[in-house]
C-alpha cells in the first residue's frame, strides 16, 4: 500500500523563513508551495504566485509520525515579484 503525505517543506520559498514541522505559521497551496503567514498575507495576498491557488495553514504532522515520516530538508526559494 503506498502512503501518500505532504512534503512539509523546510522554508518559507518567499523570504527563506525557517518553517518547521510543528510551525503554525506555514502556509501551503494545493501543490505544496510554501510560504510563512507573513509573506502569504502581506506579499502574497492569500494567493500563491505559481499556480494561483489559495494559501491555507499546513496541518502539524504529529512527533510520532514524523519519527517514521520525516519532513523534507531541501530549501525552496523563489525570486517572485512580490518577495523583492
């Protein structure tokens, strides 16, 4: 049976914010864009500037389950218009 889980990416790909597992300030669109609360209100306004989509608050994966299903290392940064 494969199991399919979000990547919970590492950083905020606006400004490079570290966003850990735990964080309650990341920021996801459907295709797993990630961003911190800030740049997704202030910058971004709610909307992911790569496919458009809505930006809504990234589930916490729990300790247990990250032990077996960790979260990804690779840093995502992009030079969007409105993280100049």
């Amino acid at each position: 049976m494969l199991t399919a889980m979000l990547a919970l990416r590492p950083n905020c790909e606006c400004c490079d914010r570290d966003l850990p597992p735990d964080s309650r300030e990341a920021r996801i669109c459907t295709f797993e864009c990630t961003f911190c609360a800030d740049c997704a209100e202030s910058r971004l306004g709610g909307a992911c500037p790569n496919c458009g989509g809505e930006l809504v608050r990234r589930p916490i994966r729990p300790a247990a389950a990250l032990a077996r299903f960790p979260a990804q290392v690779e840093r995502v940064l992009k030079a969007h218009a409105a993280c100049a």
